[in-house]
C-alpha cells in the first residue's frame, strides 16, 4: 500500500488563501517614496508537474544559464511558440476533474528567476515590500533563499514584507507558479485559463513613517450643495485639497460646497495625504450611493446603466494590459455612450480603475470568484457552501475592497459570478456591508437577494423584464422592494445582439430597471499565425466551448464590430424624433444638461445632403423635452426626402473631440417614386436564347444570362444564410436553436424544380417549385420578367405550399456578377442592418468595396447585409428595388461561408455573388439569451417584390 505524504507541495491543494501576505491594503502610487518595478526579461524553467524540481533555483548562485526566458508581466502559454504549453477555453467546465480541493499532478509549473541590484538612490533606511499585482493561479515566492510565503488569488494584489532580506546587489528573486491550485476551484470564469505572473511585481520601498493603508470618504449632499471628505488613515497625517482649501487632520471631517462626481461631469479633485514620512496623491469624487425608495441613487438621482462586461483582453498578451490599451477600452467606450462597466468577473488591474474616475464610468468591481462548473453536478460540494473555503472567500473579497476603495467610480461591489449560492458568499456579503457602507453590494446568482442590494439577472427575455418592471414577478418580500439591473444581456456573439432596443424601450419606460450591461465588451481571440485569431479547439484542447469565448462588441484589434455601433445608438443621452418640420429633443442624461451639445440638421433629397444648418436648442435638464420647428424645407422635384438632426459635442472633452456625433434622428420629410418600368418589350424566342429589352435569357431554363454587356449568373430564390452563432443557438442556455431546425429541414439544400417557361405579350414568366429532399413542403416561385427596352423588371412572387412551421433564414434572390467591386448604394448604411439591428442604420448614399462590405466575425458566418436599400450600383449595374430590399455583396457563396471556420477559411473567387433580399429572420441573441422577438420572424407567407435592373454607362 502506498499513499502520500505532506509534502511541501501541499500549499497548492490547500483551500486556505495562503500564508506569508501582508493584510491587503489600498494600492497607490506614492509621490515620493521610491518603487523598483521588476519587468522585463525573467529566467524560466517549465516542469510537469508541481513537485518536479525542489527549491534550490531559489537560493543565491544557483546557475539558471541553461533557462529560457519570458517576459514579466506576462502568461507562459502565450509566450515560446507552443514550447511552454498552450491555453485552453472553456465556458464553465473545468478541465481538469472535480476533486476540491484536488488538482491534477500534470501541473505545469513555471519556475521564474530574476536577479536585481537597488538603484544607487534606494533609501537605506525604512522599509521595502515586494507588490504581485497578479499571479496565475497559485504562487511560492522566495527573496535571497528565504521562503517568504506563498498565495492564491490570481486577479488580486499580494504584498511582502522583504526590507530585512533585501541587499544593495544581486538580489535573486524566485517565484514558482502553479497553473491548477485549489484556488483553480474559485476561478472557474468563461475564459482563456492562462498560467503566469501576468500583472507587474514591484519592489515597493516603505519609509519609516509612510502611508500605509487608507480609506477616502467622499460624500455629496445634493441637498446643500457639500461635499465631506473624511480620510480615514492608518498613520496619522493631514489631508489637503488646495481647490478647496481643505487641509484637515487625517480621521477629521471637511465639508465644503464641492462639485459632485458622477459618470457624466466626473470632477476630481487632487488632494495629498502627508504623513511623516510619505506623501500620497489622492484624487477626490465626491458622490453619495444609496438604496432609496427601491431605486439605486447617486447624489439623489436615480442613475440608468448603460453597461458593458469587460473582461481584461489583448489578443497576444492575454490579460496582460498596458495602459493604453486600458484607455483604449475607456474612450471607446464613452465615444459609445457607454456608461457603465461591470468588471467581469474579476477586479481589473488598477490602473483601468483609475481612468473609469477620470473619465467618468459608473463601476460594478467584481470579486475574482466563479465555482461554475459544480452546476455540473447540482452544485454539491460547492466551495462556497463549504466553511472550510470560506476564510478564501473572505480573503478575495478584502482583497479587492482594499485594494480598490478609494475609487469614487465604483458604486457596487460583486461578490463573483456564477457561483451558486451559500453561506461563504453571505459572509463576504456581510464583512462587505461592514466595511464599506457607503456602496452596495451585487450578487446575480441568488435570485431571493438574501446578500445583495439589487435584483440582478443575466439574460432575462423581455417579457419577463417587462414583468419586473411592472413589479409583477413575485419573489421574496427583499427582493419585491429592490430595483432591478440584468449584470449581462444582448449577448454579442457573432452578428448580433438583437433585440436590445426593445430592452431599452422597457429600462426607459420602467423606473424600478435601472438598465443594463452588454455581454461582453471583446472578443477573446488570440492572435494566431495560420488561422487569424485562433478560439477554443484551436490549441487542440480536449474539451472546449469553441467560439464561445468571442462574444463582444470589439473585434479583438479593437475595431468596433457592427453590435457597438448599434448599441451607441440605442443608448444615446439624447432623443430625436420628429414629424411635419417639427423636431422633438428629449434630454435622458441623468444629470447633464444639454449645454454641452451643438445641434446641427440636415435635408437629404434622395439621400444627397442638399441644405444644413444649425439648430438652437435650449439646455434641457435630464428629462426635459422641447419640440423645435425646423426652417422651410429647400424647393425641389417629386423625390424622397429626410431631415437628419445630430446632437454633437460642442467643444473637445476629455474622451472626443468637438463634432464628435453623440446622438442622431431622421425623419421623413416626403416619399419617393417607386420605380416603374412600362412593359413595352415582348419576349423573342432566338435559336438558343430568348431576349427582352436588354437581356437574355437562356431558351430552355428561362435563366437570364446577360443584361446588356454584363453577364449574370441567373438570379434565382434563396432562403438560406451562412448561421450566425445566435441562428446555431445553445441547448443548455435557450433552447432555441434555428440551424438545426432549419437544416434538419433541408433549407440550406433546396432544390429548384423548373415547370414551365411561357413567353407572353409582354412578360417572360418562368414557374418554379423550391423545396428540400424528403419533404413535401416547398415554395412555389414565379419570376416574370418584363422590360421597356432599356430596363429589365423582375417581380419574384413566392407561395408557401404545404405546412410551415418554421421561419425562413431569408427570402430573396442570389445572382453572380462576374466582377464588382466598388459598391454605391442608397439606402441604411454605413454599416450592416438586421430586423432587430437596425437602429443605426442611417439613410443617405454611401458606398464601399466588397471586402469593405464584409463584417469579419472571428468565426464567418451572415454578416453585412445593408438594410431599407432603395438602389445599389455594383458590376456594371444599377438595382432598384420595389420595395426597399437588403443586400449583401461577397467573393464566395452562402455555401463557402457556411462551411468556413475562420476567416482564413476563405479564398475570393471569380464571381462576386450578390444577394438581394425582400427579408431576414431577426438576429436575436440566443446565443445565449432569448431568440428574436416575434415582430423580426421571418414567417413562410406569399410575398411579392421587384427589382428593376438597368446597366450603368460606363
Ligand atoms: C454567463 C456568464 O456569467 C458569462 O461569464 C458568460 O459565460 C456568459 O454566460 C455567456 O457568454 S452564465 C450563463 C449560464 C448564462
């Protein structure tokens, strides 16, 4: 019998948060006293498993010549080409087998070395600590071969006490990290796992007499106008805030008329906390979190979230971020009219904090906590039903409140995410309540809100939000008396989110939704040589959840994808509408006026801007309205016309420049001529051909060959699309899953049976029936064909035959052009449009290449259709349509990007196909999430539209 002993390894299976750390603390950056960042270049040896090699990398002289290197801050997967391993994905499943505190022995582990001298200037006196802002997922450290603890926690910050150890030269630091711990358990997020020192480590040096921790209470009466500033400090000191001559004792209240912090005027002010021997910058928002009347107020306000879930993501550091990649994240999204920030699932590194103060974002700060692969086995054995996680739970939850309480953007703290419920998350959720009262607390897996302070549900359909909204939905008595966020909806996976307009129609009209946050911000693709960006499965994982983890609103370069556009839209602070030559402009800031907007408008007579001018509008308070005329509109022929009003900034801000559009309205000012073609021409019958006008078509099939000198692979009807990952649908989180209905049907291999081809008076008229292998339901089609001579008109009238349960993928036509390339049209653009997509798809002439037409989702699937087109010009022709119609343009067929699994899956071939489409199913987001409202189906009824080609001069 053989069985295993303590070991010096048995910290990694431990479920206590380590040993070693000093008591977290506010983290900051001192005016004066000196840090020592290690970055850079560390020595690196990867063995097998946890127990491989012993400690003596660890003591002074070991030679580590022989070593590779990696860079610190970062993940070893991510780094040495494959020759340090490679991540994984997935969702929620574990890779590894649930064992708590278990861990598998194949346990890469990365032994890293760094030597270092203290700068010539280090202080001799006083103190040092060395700082790990982030480590996955379990760490020993060693300073000079001294053991000086070891900890888990990966997204949280770990400090020592090292001054006694520490030398002039030569110092060697060693840090050995364990991908799996017991701590692997409790970071159970949708993500890439990525092992590493991936956030920096710096040597910290303490003078006798310095800061040590503090907490800034920042209060606003919105009554009277004060603000009272109140820091709390372990070491006494004195607080100054010059703009505000305060210059109080440490522990001593301040209270003066202040200007209040919020996300949309987020005004700081710098102060400095002086003790005896530091001086520590402080930044000051003054703002007042409360639970009143069911609502979450800030400074006396109701506030509406307008969020996103940000994980931390670059797609060759991993979650390695520097700071102007945060600040990236941060313009983009108040460029976005984002404003609010759930920092899923994690706390985020500092720094990103920072910049949501300065620039103003509302902040949900989660806790680095998920168990979500015990949902697996009915969450038994979940750590956080478990007394025995619980002192780790409480240690993760110190950890990020410490860390980040002095940050005024933060107005919830989280407990995690997705990790059932029990008594470990009401301990975190009562030492949270205790230490900070003046925030709330969110939780979204605990549906009765025993610990939370907000009712918040993921992906919640709209009629139960409607539900909620009215106060309908029943619950316990908690949870009937608190507002209600959804902390994740309008999952961005592929094209997509749909619907979520129509979820913001319902967070404006309901006062107990307090709004939302889009799931998610980015796309965790990792930048890979042969495949673009590679997903789950690409490193050969052997489980995984595949594109599961590209899911944002930016591609991962960060190039806004069409969902970001779209939910900008929704959600702009302010609302324009109009009708006969009147504007209405309605304010839905929460507390900005309009006065930092300029309003232009605009007259488009068939989409060409033909007058402008501005408009004069009065600053709005939040919520006020003011209906505005417009001038005489400009005299011109029978054509459609549109007013166009924008709201732009109205001089430069931190986050955009002056005459960045913040909000827009287009209204109709008067309609269009459809078009008409008089059918003059009679269809001739040649020896191989039949012509009409223009064209001709082929004399058996009735197929059109050519439009004057353009040859044409005949139009023809098509009801299929390339599924979008909302079309593919999950089992476990919808249900609702489209592709399989619709290929089980066959709709993605329909076929064309030609019954008659009749030539008439003055129309070619060729009957089909479409319909799939081994069914008997089918469309009839008739195409008839007319022309005046110079323009061809085609009418596709379709008939359902048979019983119709599911909706259509689309309906319309396909044709092959055998060259396009610059596209002109007018119509929505510039981007793509769904039906439950369309929100900023702006009318006007826009145009674009073919490629430039494609949407490069990481895994290709329909994308780019451009919506309400009136014309396009392509190939040598021009298309108008009767009515409005959709259209996309590519270099393969519907067939080659259905079957593509990464862009790089697809070759341009010689023939640009085009589809032109009377109608697409909606998007929806069932993907995770409800399916398209039932207003954007795309039932199987009769339907009839035109299209009126004629050939451009060249
Ligand atoms: C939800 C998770 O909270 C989030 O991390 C992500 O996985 C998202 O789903 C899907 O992308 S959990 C799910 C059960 C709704």
């Amino acid at each position: 019998m053989s069985f295993r002993t303590t070991s010096a390894f048995d910290y990694v299976e431990d479920v206590s948060p380590g040993s070693g750390a000093l008591p977290p603390r506010a983290w900051y950056a001192s005016s004066d006293a000196k840090a020592l960042p290690l970055d850079g270049a560390w020595r690196f040896r990867l063995s097998a498993t946890a127990d491989a090699e012993d400690d003596s990398f660890a003591e002074e002289g070991y030679d580590a010549d022989g070593w590779a290197e990696v860079t610190v801050p970062g993940h070893w997967v991510l780094q040495g080409d494959g020759a340090f391993g490679l991540p994984i994905y997935t969702n929620h499943l574990y890779p590894f087998p649930v064992d708590p505190p278990h861990v598998p022995t194949e346990n890469p582990t990365g032994d890293h070395l760094r030597v270092f001298d203290l700068p010539e200037d280090w202080p001799a006196d006083g103190g040092a600590v060395i700082r790990f802002d982030g480590v996955e997922s379990c760490a020993r450290v060693w300073l000079n071969g001294t053991d000086i603890g070891e900890f888990k926690g990966s997204r949280l910050a770990h400090e020592f006490a090292v001054g006694h150890l520490l030398k002039p030269k030569g110092n060697v630091l060693a840090v050995r990290v364990h991908q799996w711990s017991a701590g692997s358990y409790l970071e159970d997020q949708d993500q890439w796992w990525l092992p590493g020192i991936f956030r920096e480590v710096t040597l910290l040096h303490r003078p006798a007499g310095g800061v040590l921790d503090f907490f800034v209470h920042a209060s606003y009466d919105h009554l009277t106008g004060e603000g009272t500033l109140r820091v709390d400090s372990d070491v006494d000191g004195r607080v100054l805030v010059p703009a505000l001559d305060i210059d109080v004792a440490t522990g001593e209240p301040a209270t003066t008329l202040v200007a209040p912090w919020s996300a949309e005027s987020p005004r700081l002010y710098d102060g400095e906390l002086v003790t005896e021997g530091e001086r520590v910058p402080l930044r000051i928002g003054f703002r007042t979190v409360v639970l009143e009347d069911g609502l979450i107020k800030v400074n006396g306000k109701a506030v509406l979230f307008k969020g996103v879930n940000r994980h931390e993501w670059h797609p060759e550091k991993g979650r390695t971020l520097d700071l102007e990649t945060m600040r990236e994240d941060v313009l983009l999204m108040k460029r976005h009219n984002i404003n609010a920030v759930r920092t899923s699932h994690y706390p985020p590194h500092p720094a990103f904090l920072d910049l949501c103060d300065e620039y103003g974002l509302w902040v949900i700060d989660e806790c680095d906590l998920e168990t979500h692969g015990f949902t697996e086995q009915d969450w038994r054995d979940n750590p956080v039903d478990d007394d025995r996680w619980t002192p780790a739970l409480l240690d993760r939850a110190a950890r990020m409140v410490e860390r980040d309480k002095n940050h005024p953007s933060i107005v919830f703290w989280s407990l995690g995410n997705e990790a059932g419920t029990g008594r470990g998350l009401t301990a975190m959720a009562e030492w949270i309540h205790a230490r900070d009262s003046s925030r709330l607390v969110h939780y979204e897996g605990d549906w009765n809100c025993r610990d939370t302070d907000v009712y918040s549900r993921m992906y919640a359909n709209h009629a139960e939000v409607e539900q909620i909204g009215k106060e309908l939905d029943g619950g316990t008595h908690k949870r009937r008396g608190l507002p209600f966020i959804q902390c994740e909806y309008g999952h961005a996976m592929g094209n997509g989110p749909g619907g979520i307009a129509d979820y913001q129609e319902l967070f404006e009209k309901y006062d107990r939704l307090q709004g939302g946050f889009i799931w998610e911000w980015i796309d965790h693709g990792v930048k890979h040589a042969e495949l673009g960006y590679a997903y789950g499965g690409d490193f050969g994982e052997e489980l995984h959840d595949g594109n599961f983890v590209c899911d944002g609103l930016i591609f991962p370069d960060r190039t806004p994808s069409p969902g970001l556009i779209e939910y900008k839209k929704v959600i702009e602070p302010v609302r324009i509408d109009g009708a006969d030559g009147t504007v209405r402009v309605t304010n839905t800031y929460d507390f900005a006026d309009l006065s930092g907007l300029a309003f232009e408008w605009s007259y488009q007579v068939d989409g060409e801007t033909v007058e402008a001018g501005t408009l004069s509008v009065p600053a709005l308070a939040p919520g006020e309205s003011a209906d505005l005329k417009l001038p005489e509109p400009p005299a011109h022929e029978a054509a459609e016309a549109q007013w166009t009003v924008r709201a732009l900034l109205a001089s430069d801000t931190a986050w955009a420049p002056k005459d960045h559009v913040v909000a827009w309205g287009q209204f109709p000012a008067s309609s269009g001529v459809r078009p008409s073609v008089a059918p003059t021409d009679r269809p001739v019958r040649g020896e191989k051909l039949i012509t009409l006008g223009p064209a001709s078509f082929d004399g058996r099939t009735g197929a059109l060959k050519a439009i004057g000198g353009v040859a044409v692979e005949s139009p023809r009807l098509d009801v299929w699309r390339a599924t979008t990952d909302n079309d593919e649908g999950t089992e476990w989180a919808s249900g609702i899953r489209y592709s399989s209905l619709w290929r089980t049907l066959g709709l993605h291999r329909m076929r064309h049976r030609l019954s008659s081809v009749e030539l008439g008076e003055d129309a070619l008229t060729v009957r089909t029936r479409v319909a799939p292998a081994a069914r008997e339901v089918g469309l009839g089609v008739v195409y008839r064909w007319t022309s005046d001579g110079s323009r061809l008109r085609l009418t596709v009238s379709v008939g359902p035959e048979g019983e119709w349960t599911q909706p259509l993928p689309r309906l319309g036509i396909r044709l092959g052009l055998p060259e396009a390339d610059q596209v002109k049209w007018y119509g929505g653009g510039p981007g793509e449009a769904y039906p439950d997509t369309r929100k900023a798809s702006m009318v006007g002439r826009w145009q674009a290449s073919v490629d430039e037409l494609q949407t490069p989702y990481l895994r290709p699937q329909e994308n780019g259709a451009r919506a309400d087109v009136r014309w396009v010009e392509l190939g040598g022709l021009r298309i108008e349509g009767d009515p409005e119609f959709s259209f996309t343009a590519r270099r393969w067929t519907t067939e080659q990007l259905d079957a593509a699994a990464h862009l790089t899956d697809l070759t341009p071939g010689d023939t640009v196909w085009v589809n032109l489409d009377h109608g697409h199913h909606g998007i929806g987001s069932q993907s995770c999430g409800p399916g398209p409202l039932p207003q954007y189906h795309l039932r199987a009824e009769p339907a009839e539209f035109s299209f009126v080609f004629s050939v451009l001069s060249r």
